[in-house]
C-alpha cells in the first residue's frame, strides 16, 4: 500500500545500500569507497498529495503547498548527508490533478539560498512556468496558479535558479507531478492504483564520497557530475514488493548528466505506455528503454509469482561518442529489484491502442528556427538574462532544427510545450520518441528536427527557456529565451 510521509521519511533514512552491480563510475575523481551491501531496502514511495479543493471567485481551485528546505538524508546507513527536499529531508511529494482543474502552488522557501519551482513538461502561462527569473528569495513564498489543459502524463517539478540547478536537484529538490483525465479514457486499462501497481521511479545518480555525504565534480568535465551509486526515490539498493500481475513504473530519469537505458537482466519483454508528455498511439513492446536527463517513460511488465528480476539500466547508447566510458557509457547498473508475492492479483489486459496521436504541425506553414548546441553555447551565445533571444505570436506553429556538433552528449528541453521529434538526420525517430516530448536526446553530429505549437498565452514580460538539460551545461549558460506576444 502506499506509504504514508512518517512511513517515506523513516524508509529514506533506515534503508541506503549501494547496488552491489554499480561499481564506481567513469568521470568521477575523488574518494569512492562507499560500502556495497545487497539489495534489501524497500522502495520508499513518495506521498501523494491530491492538494485541498478551495474556491477563489466561485471558481474551484486545487491547491498544493511545497516547502523547499534543508535537511539530512542517510543514503549510507549511519552516515548522514546533506540534502534538500520539498515539505521534507528529500525529494518531494507526487502532485496530482485532472485536466480542466484549475490548480494553484504555495511556495514558502525555507532554505537559506534562493530558489525556483519548474513545472517541467507543463504547458502553463510563462508567468508560472518556475525558470530562473521567478527566483523565490529565503523565508519567500510565490503561488504561481493555471488551469490543466494538456493530457494525462507523468511531469516533475524542480528548481531552476540559474548557476546553482545541479546542486539543488543534486542535493534531493524533484518531485512528480502526475496529470489524469476522465477515468474512461483510453488509459483507463493500465495499471493505475499508486504505489500498488502504479509506481513512482525517480532515478538519480549520486556521488557519494567515503563519508557516504553527496560530493560534486569539481573538475567541469564534460557533462558533469557523474555518481558512483544509483538511487531510486532516494533509495540505494532498493525493492519493490510486487502483489499483482502486471505493474506500471513511471520512471523519471533525474540524474545530472547520466543516460540510462533501462530493461530489465533477463531481458524480458515489457510495454512502454507513454513518453514525456503522455500516451503513446499503442502499447509499444522493448526490452529497453533509453532516457537523458529529464525525460520520462511509463512503462508496463509482467511477473510471475514468486520471481525476482532486476531492473538494471545497461551501457547506453552515445552515438559517436568516443571513448563511452568518459561521457558516461559503457556501464551496467542494478537499479530496483521487483519482488513477486507468491500469489498476484489479475491485471487488466493491456489495450491494443491507445489512439490516434494529431498530427504534427504542417512544417511548410510553420516557422523554422536553426539551433547548434556546442560547447556550453547555443548559436554560439550563453545564457544572457537580460537577453530575449526571440519572440513568436501565441499558438503559432514552429519547426526547430537542433543541431549538436560535438563529440560528447546534450539533450534540449523547451518550456511550456510538447513536441514532437520529426526526424532524426533525415530519418524517422524511434518509435519509443515518436510521441508527446518535451526533452530529447542530442547526440554527437546529429540534427533533430521537432514540431510544436507555441504557447497560447500572450505575455511580453515573462520569458520561457530552452537550453540543455545536461545540469552543468544549463548551469554554465547553455540555455537561451523566448517570449509570447501578440
């Protein structure tokens, strides 16, 4: 059953182990002897938070309330870490609501530096998007307020203050933000009661020094800081007890800078439901499922009763990227382990479709835009917060060329839309990219070209961004701005 917040709070701190498969990682310098334990400890997960439904000019709003502060976390047992969570030690409670609620979010900073929440994937006015500009000072509070109007998916929240992103969302500041629609739609087969056979998979990489503490790269390598221990909602070594038939992993790659290509050891099957912004046309069936920073998949698998299989992220695919190891590649890694009860509740049969995705704005009518990621500059300009970079008219449709020209790895989000990926130096994308996203992957020498429609909402004073979700890169200004105006 789902646990309750004393229940998350006491499995985060009783329950750290190192994954005996994550031996120390390429790009990370300093000292690494972090005790290997076996897997054991149960994966925590986060409370749910529905918000309370309160009226504002006879119109119901529902209302969430975070609290981003400090605390400790033992990721290794007996030796506390510094961290950061929402209304906790770490992470945050998953947020939900239902198309056509209007929402609203109370912030109170409790930390002792700024800080901004992002509504990553959320399709929202710019004024309560979260980006660096919406800096929320400490004992400050901000309640940025939209009304849902996008599809059911799996989103997440984190903050966005530019120069310090990695080292806030490093230390535990993420949460999920989870979308439904109506209960007959056409997801309403898939598995779907939280934390029993819907689950929430946040997974970070962290680099955890001999005191078992978070350390940093301070090297400015190229992507960043690489961990040498992975964690699952903040958990090393971590279990999930599984009592039926099928589960649904909703899983958020949040790491810094590392890619994962997760599947599972005994390369079993399973079904990927929905990308970042939501369902796919059909149930897509893979043996696994590559993510960079930021983006998410929903996927479904089968157990039998009795079993036990691991969730493992394998060595990643970087293009041509050379040598792998240095950039993050070339590893395997134990992720959760899945435990079937000895008897499992029946799921419902998995739907052959889902629908019909629309098709993606005519690009002989949209506007075409050309970008070229390098180094830490987007068309050889850094972020500049002063600088609007350019300006699109409300709703219009637009074609972006994204160009990555070096010999390492970049990924590129864009705020308050989804997209979809048209093509891939020319070539249809993979399927499990053909859906709803709002973060794609940038490999070495590739262009990627996405379609979307901007944002409907007029505002010449609040920018969105779109910039590399690697956290170093956006942090050292791989980021650029855009307006909405009529």
């Amino acid at each position: 059953m789902p646990l309750t917040r004393r229940a998350f709070l006491r499995a985060f701190s009783a329950a750290a182990v190192l994954a005996p498969a994550a031996p120390a990682l390429a790009g990370c310098a300093g000292t690494e002897d972090v005790p290997a334990v076996p897997f054991g400890a149960r994966l925590p997960i986060p409370p749910l938070d529905r918000g309370t439904v309160e009226t504002s000019g006879g119109i119901p709003v529902r209302t969430f309330r975070l609290a981003p502060q400090a605390g400790t976390h033992e990721y290794v047992p007996g030796k506390a870490a510094e961290s950061m969570g929402y209304n906790g030690a770490l992470l945050g409670p998953t947020l939900r609501a239902a198309r056509g609620e209007k929402v609203r979010v109370s912030i109170e900073n409790r930390l002792a530096e700024a800080t901004t929440v992002h509504f990553h994937g959320m399709m929202l006015p710019a004024a309560a998007d979260g980006g660096p500009h919406a800096m929320i000072d400490p004992g400050g509070s901000a309640a940025p307020e939209w009304t849902i109007d996008q599809p059911a998916a799996t989103l997440w929240y984190h903050p966005h203050p530019h120069g310090s992103t990695e080292k806030q969302v490093g230390l535990g500041l993420a949460g999920l933000f989870l979308l439904d629609e109506a209960q007959d739609g056409p997801g309403a087969a898939l598995p779907h009661e939280y934390g029993v056979d819907d689950i929430p998979l946040i997974v970070q990489d962290r680099r955890l020094d001999g005191s078992g503490k978070i350390a940093f790269d301070p090297s400015g390598n190229s992507l960043g800081t690489l961990g040498n221990s992975i964690a699952a909602n903040g958990t090393l070594g971590a279990v999930l007890p599984v009592t039926t038939q099928r589960v649904r992993l909703r899983i958020l790659n949040a790491s810094a800078g590392r890619w994962f290509k997760f599947g599972f050891a005994d390369h079993r099957r399973f079904h990927m439901v929905a990308s970042d912004g939501g369902l796919l046309a059909a149930p897509l069936e893979l043996d696994a499922v590559q993510l960079s920073p930021a983006e998410r998949a929903e996927i479904v698998v089968e157990l039998r009763p009795g079993e036990s299989v691991m969730l493992r992220s394998f060595a990643p695919d970087l293009g041509r990227v050379s040598p792998p190891d240095a950039f993050g590649g070339g590893r395997d890694f134990d992720v959760v382990r899945l435990d079937a009860a000895a008897s499992l509740a029946p799921s419902s049969p998995l739907p052959a479709a889902f629908g019909a995705l629309p098709e993606p704005v005519d690009a002989r009518t949209a506007t075409s835009r050309s970008f070229t990621f390098s180094g830490r500059q987007i068309n050889g300009r850094t972020m500049d917060m002063e600088r609007i970079d350019f300006t699109a008219a409300p709703g219009a449709p637009e074609v972006w060329f994204v160009d990555n020209v070096n010999p390492y790895q970049h990924n590129v989000h864009v705020h308050g839309v989804q997209f979809r990926l048209l093509d891939i130096n020319g070539a249809p994308p993979p399927p499990e990219r053909a859906g709803w996203k709002d973060t794609i992957p940038l490999l070495p020498r590739e262009r990627n070209r996405i379609a979307f429609r901007m944002p409907r909402y007029a505002d010449a004073e609040h920018p969105y961004m779109y910039h590399c979700h690697l956290l170093t890169h956006e942090d050292q200004g791989m980021m650029g701005q855009f307006t909405v105006a009529s």
